[in-house]
C-alpha cells in the first residue's frame, strides 16, 4: 500500500497541465513519487550525518536535490 495518498498526486498532475489522469497512471505516479522522496531522504540524511547531525535540515535536502542521487 502507498502511502501518499492518490488524490494528491492527481492534483499535482492537474496543477501541471494534467486535464485527467488515469487509475494506472496514478498508480505510477505515486510509485516514482515515492521512489523519488525515498532516494532524496537517503541522500539528505547522508548529508546530515556527514554534518555531525541526526536531523535532516532543509540545507540537506536542497543540496541533495541539487546533487542528485548516486
């Protein structure tokens, strides 16, 4: 089970030019969404702890994005 929920995703979809968006696709989007959001706090906390921190700051997730993920 996901957990962002799909009507969110779906009004992301639509906020960015999505007229509809399909069960399947939904689906997806939430998939890769939460793909992406995993990898993103992975490379963040790594950036935290490379700071002597346990805490993920918004620094750590801008740099992350920025960085891209390896």
């Amino acid at each position: 089970m996901a957990d962002l929920p799909s009507a969110a995703v779906i009004r992301i979809a639509k906020a960015n030019g999505a007229e509809r968006v399909g069960s399947d696709a939904t689906k997806v989007l939430v998939e890769k969404a939460e793909e992406y959001i995993g990898q993103l706090a992975k490379e963040a906390n790594k950036l935290a702890i490379h700071a002597g921190r346990k805490t993920i700051k918004e620094e750590d997730i801008d740099m992350a994005a920025q960085k891209g993920f390896k």
